[in-house]
C-alpha cells in the first residue's frame, strides 16, 4: 500500500512539473471550466453552507440539496420563488467564493494569452481578475433575468432588485458583502409582491438566464463573447496552445471535452491538460500530449505555485 501510495504521488508530482514547463512554454492558453472548478472553491450545493441559508426551506418542504430546491420551488407561489431563488444567486453569484481556487488560477495564467470557456455561471472568474473580453459564460449568468417567455432577445442585471429580496426576507448583509443572519432573526419564506420581477416588455414573469431549455437568451454580449472566443481558437490555430480543462465532468461535454479533444489531435503543437477529481484522462489518440491529474483541483493550483 506505501509503494502504491510513492509511485501515485511520484506520478502526480511528474505530471504537475510537466504541466508548469507547458504553461511557461505555451503561445496561449484555453481554459475550459466546469463545475469541479467551483466545487474545489468551496461552492458547494449541500451540507453546511446549504442548511445556513434555507433552514426554512429545508424544515417546510424537506429539501436536501439547493440544486434540486431549484426545481422544486417552479412549483411553488411567486413570492416563496423568489425568496428562495434570491438567496440562491446572492450566495453563489454576489459573494465570494471561500477559497481562493480562481485567483490563483488566475496568477498562473496572467501574463499568458489566455482565454476561458465555462458552463459556469457564478461569474468567479471576472470577480478573480480574469478580463471580462476573455471570457464566454456559454451556459448563462446568475447575475441575469430574461422574460420567461422570451419575448425578445434581452438581458437584465438583477443586483439591485436581489439585495432588496434577500434583505426583506430578515437577512443582513456586511461590509464585505457576505449574507448574514442576525441573531434572533426570523426569517421570512416570502419576498413583497413589488419585488417580482415581470418583463418591461409583455409583463410575464422573469426567469433565470441559464440554459435549461430552448427558452434561454443568448442576447447581444452572448454572441460578442462567442465571437471573441472563435477569434481567439482562429488566431492560435497551429500554435502551441495548451487546452487546460479543469474540472469538467460529463453533463455537456460537447462544450468543452469533446472540442478540446478534438482540437488537441489537429493541431500538433497542441497539449491537452485535465485536472479532476476521480475523473481525469484523455482518449488514447491524444495520450502523448496530455496530462492527466487526479486530485482537488486547488491542492494542484497550491503545488503548481
């Protein structure tokens, strides 16, 4: 078992030196983003930091995890909707996440040519520092509403309008930005019926901008960004590009897998690089060019410093 334990770590301590000389050695970087990387933040659906902020949701109708409390609440009357769905992008949208995992994957690729593809939509990357132009959020935003419909193609920031939901349900919020609650408060289950948020344009109910069905808006900074993205793969074809994925499991792997896979085996300069936790490898055509890191994504950004 000790032996075992050596060669697993003497592999893994290979691989990440390999993955240091391709990033020093690289014309550009892609990064492609999935939800691991989140999770290794410390962005996690369930357990203490669910049980923190719906404590009422969790005793009236038994939910056990926010993810699937997403669902459920569709059911429910607009008010108790949007209480829950306030409390659900403020913590994942408008607070930082407890670990630094995105800034540091940022002070690894600073001063590189770099561009990011995610299916995340808690927008950590542009709070870490990484530049608004060089991101593509493929799968939505927290941060934004749409018409439920949609009537027409248009996005809305929803900042304002969340921070009063969440502080008309009983919360505080601190200087730093983190939700709190106060000590004795009673938590409302309910937002003012002033607070729903309906479309400017045809009064129907707003929904969230997250691709779920053939109803989500890409609008106009959608495409801009899918443009910069394609421009940026059209600039750097044939270069020494490492495609680094991290934390990308198998929900969509037609956004981010399967192209950087495919891209890695045309374009001979190409290395691909996977960090994941229990999942972490490549098909055999690509195997030269590739490294492969089983692990917590953030444990691996640490030993790259």
């Amino acid at each position: 078992m000790n032996s075992s334990f050596t060669e697993q770590n003497n592999k893994t301590a290979e691989a990440i030196a390999r993955l240091k000389a391709e990033i020093e050695a690289a014309d550009a970087v892609v990064i492609g983003a999935g939800a691991g990387l989140s999770t290794s933040a410390g962005f996690l659906y369930t357990g203490e930091r669910f049980e923190k902020y719906f404590p009422d949701f969790i005793r009236k109708y038994r939910f056990e995890d926010m993810y699937s409390g997403g669902f459920q609440v569709m059911q429910l009357p607009p008010g108790e909707l949007w209480a829950y769905w306030s409390r659900y992008i403020y913590i994942n949208r408008y607070m930082d996440p407890p670990k630094p995992v995105y800034r540091e994957l940022f002070e690894l690729v600073k001063e590189k040519d770099y561009f990011v593809l995610t299916t995340n939509v808690d927008h950590c990357f542009q709070k870490s520092g990484f530049d608004k132009h060089r991101l593509f959020y493929t799968q939505g935003d927290y941060g934004l509403w749409q018409c439920s419909r949609p009537c027409h193609q248009k996005t809305y920031d929803n900042e304002e309008t969340v921070r009063s939901m969440v502080l008309a349900q009983g919360f505080a919020i601190a200087a730093d930005g983190a939700l709190t609650v106060p000590e004795g408060a009673a938590l409302q289950m309910t937002v003012p019926v002033e607070l729903v948020p309906r479309c400017p344009a045809c009064r129907e109910p707003m929904s969230m901008n997250l691709r779920a069905d053939d109803t989500f808006v890409e609008d106009e900074g959608w495409h801009a960004a899918a443009q910069r993205y394609s421009d940026f793969l059209r600039r750097h074809s044939g270069l020494k590009v490492l495609f680094l994925e991290a934390g990308v499991g198998w929900n969509t792997p037609g956004i981010i897998k399967y192209p950087f896979w495919r891209m890695t085996h045309e374009w001979k300069d190409a290395v691909y690089a996977c960090l994941n936790y229990s999942e972490a490898y490549a098909p055999d055509e690509i195997a030269a060019r590739s490294i492969c890191i089983d692990g917590d994504i953030g444990e691996i950004l640490e030993q790259l410093k």
